[in-house]
C-alpha cells in the first residue's frame, strides 16, 4: 500500500515538493498550515483532498501516514516531534535542525517510536550522486585526495528576509552550506579538523562562509557558500588516478565527468529525463525504508544526520553565529 503524505507548511519549499510528489505518482492526502486560508489555497493549487488550519489537525489526521515538514529551520524539531508524537513517519526539511542537541531529541524519539525520520538532503538521492557513490566504492578515482565544492545564490538583502534573520536560522551556512558540507561528509566522514572563516551581513548572520576540512587519511575538502552572489555552483572530486568533475548545478540533476590525469574522458555521466526538480527521490527512499521494515536506508544513516548538525554547530562557533531561537545548546 502506497503511504499518504501530509505536508506541513504551506511555504516555496512546500510547494515544489508537493509537485515533485504528485507529479511522480505519490500520493498526498492532506496538508496543514496554521491559515485555514492557506491551507485551502495550497490544497487547490495542488488538488489536495483534506486541508487543515492547523499543524495538529494534519498530524492526526487518519490518513496521513507520514508527514512532510517544510517550515522554517528553527520549527524543525517541534515540527517534527509533533508528527512523531501523533504516530506519523517524517521527511523534515535540511537542515535536520537548529543544531545537534535538537537532531538528537528528533532521533531519539524517532527509535523510541519505531518510525522512519529522514532528513531532506535530496541531493543524496539523485542519479548522478548514486553513480558518483558507485565510481568510489569501484575504487575508480584511486586514492582520493580532495573535495572543492561550493554553494552561492543571490538571495535577497532585505533585513526582514528570512535568509537575513537570525530568528529564523538566517545566513549562508544553514541553507546553502549544508550541500557541500553534506557532501564532504558522504565522501570522507567525519573531519577530523575544521577551519572555518565568515563574512558577516549586517543583520549577523554569515554573508559568506569558506571551510577547509581535513581527514585522518590526509585528504581535504574545500568548501565555500555565498547567499548575496551567484557562484559557478560546481563540484569535483579529486583522486590519484582520476577526478569527477560535476557539472553546474552540482546538487541538481547534473551531469558529470570521469576524467583520467591526463584530462581525458574515461566516462560522461547524463542523467535521465527527471519530472519536477528531483526531490521525489528523497520520498521515494523514505517509502523504501518503511517497506523494508528498517528505521534508516544507506543513503542518510540517522546517526549522520545528527553528526552533520555538530559540525555545523563546530562551525558556528568558530565564526561566531548564534541564532537566538537555540534553546538546547
């Protein structure tokens, strides 16, 4: 039986989401907002059956069966405790939280519960990232030595943005950073060192973050995010016999390149046709681990979820961002 999903938050992310989903033949059954009004419209828009004025109602909804979380990042976790608590399984929004000590009162819960949380990284799940994963487990890149990765958008400069609040888990680091930080996780684990510099915007959140990740075999990942300038949003892998060069935009369906030391072409990597954005993947994956009968896939073990939420949290200490919505840290 196909799960039905109920989406809480009515928001952008919500919306390309819920597309994504139905466009790939899933099935969502009701969506909530704290606006009975929103709600409505949302549900229309997308030919929802059921809509809720309210967060609660969504979660206990009898025919809901796991919940979509897409408000903003410091909701995340009572977003989420609030559908775990009503039986429901979770798809919460990147970044997993506000930081580690919330991911793990999520996870926590989640095993007590016996349900499935997954965070958001769609990346994870796309075409090009599952053949990149296959290339290194083959070993095809030899030794692998570096990550350069980077993330920037021009997103907008109004103080009262979101992107700019701190209230609300503003900057460059929560929303743009966590890709590459994700990916430099998937290749090598965790860092063992993390040197992190930043650029403040006027209201305080990070304007720009560059970090240099090191590893105990010796290799380095590269990272940069920006939110007021668009960046060549690029990606390469770099081992001793060959490096992948990822197409823009790297955390999008994209397209790749195997290439040897000498700059020749051993493998060009297109991804499919894709309908939508390509986030159903990532729902996909969640309905796959519910089946199965486990609590986590192999893509985004729940343990790392929580462990990227430290380093973000190591990160921001060194550059000295704090979000005034941190309770638990």
């Amino acid at each position: 039986m196909a799960l039905r999903w109920g989406i809480l938050a009515t928001g952008w992310i919500a919306d390309v989401v819920t597309a994504d989903l139905r466009g790939n033949g899933m099935t969502v059954t009701a969506v909530g907002s704290r606006s009975a009004a929103k709600a409505a419209d949302f549900a229309k828009r997308h030919q929802i059956p059921t809509a809720y004025g309210s967060y609660q109602e969504l979660v206990n909804a009898p025919d809901v069966d796991v919940v979509y979380v897409a408000t903003p990042h410091p909701y995340h976790a009572e977003d989420s405790i609030l559908a775990l608590n009503a039986g429901k399984h979770v798809l919460v929004e990147k970044p997993f939280a506000l930081n580690q000590p919330e991911a793990v009162q999520i996870a926590q819960l989640a095993q007590q519960r016996g349900l499935v949380v997954l965070e958001a990284m769609w990346t994870r799940y796309l075409p090009h990232m599952i053949r990149v994963r296959e290339l290194l487990a083959e070993g095809a890149l030899g030794e692998v030595r570096a990550l350069f990765a980077d993330h920037g958008q021009k997103l907008p400069t109004d103080p009262s943005h979101r992107i700019q609040d701190t209230n609300l888990g503003g900057g460059a680091l929560l929303d743009l950073g966590i890709y590459p930080i994700a990916f430099a996780w998937d290749v090598f684990g965790a860092p063992e060192h993390i040197d992190a510099v930043a650029t403040p915007s006027s209201t305080g959140v990070d304007r720009q973050t560059a970090l240099l990740f090191t590893y105990p075999n010796g290799a380095q990942a590269v990272l940069h995010t920006l939110a007021d300038a668009a960046t060549p949003t690029t990606a390469c892998l770099i081992g001793t016999e060959a490096r992948i060069d990822i197409d823009p935009i790297w955390y999008n369906p994209a397209n790749f390149t195997l290439r040897a030391p000498d700059g020749s072409v051993i493998e060009r990597f297109n991804t499919p046709s894709i309908i939508g954005s390509g986030r159903h993947f990532q729902a996909l994956a969640l309905e796959r681990i519910v089946a199965s009968g486990q609590l986590e896939g192999p893509e985004q073990p729940l343990s790392e979820s929580v462990a990227i939420m430290g380093t973000l949290d190591a990160i921001r200490r060194q550059i000295g961002l704090r979000y005034p919505a941190e309770t638990n840290s």
